[in-house]
C-alpha cells in the first residue's frame, strides 16, 4: 500500500512546519511525506527530514498547492493532505489499511451555506481511486478558503460518502486553539475574497 503525507507551508518554519515534521519523524520515520515549500523567504531546509521537498519560487493557491504536492507525489493508493500546524503523538500510517477508498476522509466537518457538510481543508484523507474520479482541487479558488468545501460537494455528487475520522485515535491534532485570534483577524482582513469563494462555490453547484 503506497501512502503519501503532503504537507503545505508558506513561511512560519519554526512555528509550525519544523514542529510538525519533528513529530511526524518521530512517530514516521519511513513514511513517504512531500514537504510543498510554496515560496517560503527563506525557503525550507529539509535534509535531515528526508523527505521530499516541493519547493515553488511563489506562493500560490492553496488548491494549486495541494495539486502540486499530490503531482510531486506520484500515484499512490492514499494520500493525506495537511496544514503545517498539525501534530502528530503516535504511529498512524498502518490505519490507511483499514478505511474504504469510496470514502473521503478527514478530521472535522463544517457546514457550507449552514447546511452542506463538508471536510474541513486541514487535514484531507483521499483514496487514489476518489482522486483519479473526482479530479483536483479547483485553482479557480484563490485564498480565501473552501476548496475543502467544493471538494466535498463534488465527492457527494458522485456517491463518495465524507467520514468524519476521530483525530485522537489516529495521533493527529491541529493547533488551531493557538491561531484563533490569527485566524479571524486573516478572515476579516480578506472578507472580500472569502466572499467571492463563497459565491463561486455557490453558483458552481447550482446553490443560488
């Protein structure tokens, strides 16, 4: 079974993405991971980690990132997608064994609209089957957010069941308690743009 780990980071090495691969090695130590460096200054220095690095010379897109990470990756029969803020306590590589390639996998589920579930973008568990059938993740979103949430509609569309996934059995959590006045200051200061994601979401799936 070929598993690939593709984390995503712009800058914020210290604080997030070296934290995260200690962990990840520590519990990991042989697990096929692409580290995408999307146009970190200074840009990323992962050869102790041994793993792949997917360096862009500009950040782009969080969608354009995440499809470049699952290209560097090749084909794989997994892949998990994840924001460098996440941790990991234990071994959980062997788990992808046991989930259902029809199913897209995460850690959270929000409510699009309020009333459509979908898999929280930060952590992003998808068979290989699911991505050769749904496709990528849709670049037309520009930061910011809900390319988790037109991924989701997409894979419910054709009758790929969202699972919710219990991150404390899997080792997995994500430091979002520690950005949370962060992240709603980014959100306000890009409500423009989360807006016009929002609305593309919508008119795309025939929800207004």
């Amino acid at each position: 079974m070929k598993v690939s780990i593709i984390v995503v980071g712009v800058n914020e090495w210290e604080k997030h993405t070296k934290p995260f691969l200690d962990s990840f090695r520590k519990h990991e130590p042989d697990a096929h991971c692409v580290v995408v460096d999307n146009g970190s200054n200074p840009q990323y220095s992962l050869d102790e980690y041994k793993v792949q690095h997917a360096r862009l010379n500009k950040t782009i897109c969080y969608a354009a990132a995440l499809n470049y990470g699952a290209l560097m990756a090749g084909e794989k029969d997994w892949y998990m997608f994840l924001n460098n803020d996440v941790l990991i306590h234990k071994p959980f590589v062997h788990r992808f064994a046991g989930l259902d390639k029809n199913v897209f996998y995460g850690f959270y589920k929000h409510l699009f609209n309020r009333s459509i579930p979908y898999i929280s973008g930060w952590n992003m568990v998808i068979s290989g089957d699911t991505w050769k059938k749904i496709g990528k993740f849709d670049e037309a979103l520009q930061p910011m957010y809900f390319e988790d949430a037109d991924y989701s509609i997409r894979c419910d569309k054709a009758g790929i069941k969202l699972q919710e996934e219990n991150r404390v059995d899997w080792g997995i959590s994500h430091r979002e308690s520690e950005r949370k006045n962060e992240r709603v200051s980014y959100m306000k200061k890009h409500a423009v743009a989360r807006q016009n994601n929002r609305t593309y979401v919508m008119r795309k799936h025939g929800l207004q």
